[in-house]
C-alpha cells in the first residue's frame, strides 16, 4: 500500500479537497456573502496565503 500525501502533498482527495473548497468560496463571494474568515481558514488549511486561492 501507497503511503498517504503529506498535508502540503497533494494526493486525489487533497486535490478534490482543495478543488471544492475553492469552488464554493468563489459561489460564497459571487453571491456577496464571504467573509474574510473563511478564506483564511481555508488558506490555513491549505498551507497557502489568501491571495493564492484566488477568490474575490
């Protein structure tokens, strides 16, 4: 068995992980309704900064 991705690796879940947590903050922000919380969380979690996520 395949050892797990690291939380900075990325790996067919983590890719989907990321894939969708950055499609619904775009849907947050298109409907006006994001806080800047969420894309920090998000960033944190990601183990990037806020810009690279690319939302707003």
């Amino acid at each position: 068995m395949p050892p797990s991705p690291g939380p900075h690796q990325a790996g067919p879940t983590a890719a989907m992980g990321r894939e969708g947590s950055v499609a619904r903050l775009m849907d947050l922000d298109t409907r006006g309704e994001l806080p800047t919380t969420h894309v920090r969380l998000v960033a944190s979690a990601m183990g990037v900064t806020e810009r690279a996520l690319g939302t707003g």
